[in-house]
C-alpha cells in the first residue's frame, strides 16, 4: 500500500512569492492535515481536511490555505513569503474522521530566500 | 490546552545499550490518545505506537516498550539493546479524544537520539 506522498520535495521562493503544495493521502484516508516544522519551533499543527472541508486551523495567518480535491488530495498554498515561512512542511493522513491515528509523508522543504 | 514535554533534548549512547525517552504531558481532557513517533535524517514521520488514555498496560514489540503511567501523566519509551539505525529523533504527541476536539497533534520538541557504533 502507497504511503502518503507529498510532492515537490523540496521548493525555493523569493520573499513575496506564493507557494504551493501537494500532497495524496493514503488510498481511503479522507482527512488531510498539514503541520510545518520550523527550525526552533517544533511540530506545529496548520491546518486539518476532512471530505473537502477545513474543519479546523493552527495559530496561522491568513496567507496559509489550503484545500481538499474531492479525490482526498490536498494543497497547501502560503501566499506573500516571509523568511520564517522557511521549513519542513508535512502531510498526514487518516482513514477516516473519527480516527486519531496520523501517518505522515516525507515532507516539503520550503527555502524562502 | 494540551502540553507535551520532552526534556531530554539529546541523548548519545553506545550501541547495545538501553535508553529511555521521557514525555510528560498536560490536557485537561479526560480521554486522549498518546503517540510516539520517529523521524529519521530523511524528514518522514514514522509512527511506532499509540496508547489510549484509559490503557494503562505497557507494551513491548520487539526491542521497544512504553511505559504508561496516567498517574505521573508520562509515556515514556524504552530501545532495549540500542542499534545504530535507531539514531533518530523522537517525538512524543497528544491528540485529545473530547468531542468537538480539534484532532490535531500536539508534539513535544522532540529528542535527538544518537546511537554510537
């Protein structure tokens, strides 16, 4: 069975830019949830997906969004790059709303520079 | 809120030797799930275990096992006979099971294992 897969797997910006990522969850997993691991701040929840609704989001600004294809995939776009949007951004997902076990994919380096 | 604690920011062994990772949490959920995760150099999340809050037995599988103690409100987990490849860092998390609740993870900031040959 395919894993979550996230794709690119690593994306350079220049401050002001947009970015956008992907990510396909594990075949019959509905929810989608994105988390960004930043140097010096840890794992920290972005944003959660589940049959193509965001039910909830993170400490976040605005400038982070994201949707749910009706095929479970998602995208995570950051608009207007700061340098500290500079991190490892990964993917979970789950089988189906009520579970609470995440598996992960590899992950997107977002460089800002 | 939910809180997660690792103190042990880096722990360096020998191989072959026994290791303990430290997490302490804080809810105020009455019910909740627990996790372990690793994270090898690659950068992918590997989940090795969840623990339900009102399951309170250990668990061992194969060189690993997971101390539960609701009491102390710690999930500690134990490598037996250390091996290179578990060089790693490893997360503990929370995920509250109150309804309404957010299903997010609340890590800890991880502790960066390193097992010497």
């Amino acid at each position: 069975e395919a894993g979550v897969t996230q794709s690119p797997t690593h994306l350079i910006k220049t401050r002001g830019q947009q970015a956008t990522l992907r990510c396909s969850p594990i075949s019959g997993h509905t929810s989608v949830y994105w988390y960004q691991q930043a140097l010096g701040l840890g794992l920290q929840f972005l944003l959660w997906y589940d049959e193509g609704e965001e039910r909830n989001r993170g400490n976040f600004p605005p400038r982070f969004s994201g949707r749910q294809f009706p095929n479970y995939s998602s995208e995570l776009n950051v608009n207007a790059l700061e340098l500290e949007d500079s991190a490892l951004y990964l993917c979970a997902s789950s089988v189906y709303r009520d579970s609470y076990e995440q598996y992960f994919g590899p992950g997107t380096r977002l460089t800002v520079t | 809120a939910q809180k997660v604690t690792q103190a042990q920011t880096e722990i360096s062994v020998v191989e072959k030797e026994d290791v303990t990772l430290d997490c302490v949490y804080e809810t105020r959920d009455t019910t909740y799930y627990l996790f372990w995760y690793k994270q090898p150099p690659s950068g992918e999340l590997v989940f090795l275990i969840r623990r339900n809050s009102f399951d309170e037995q250990n668990e061992i599988s194969g060189r690993y096992s997971w101390n539960f103690q609701k009491s102390t409100s710690s999930f500690n987990f134990t490598i037996t006979a250390s091996q290179v490849v578990d060089s790693a860092v490893y997360f503990c998390a929370l995920n509250p099971r109150s309804s309404g609740s957010a299903r997010q993870l609340t890590f800890g900031s991880g502790t960066q294992l390193t097992v010497l040959p």
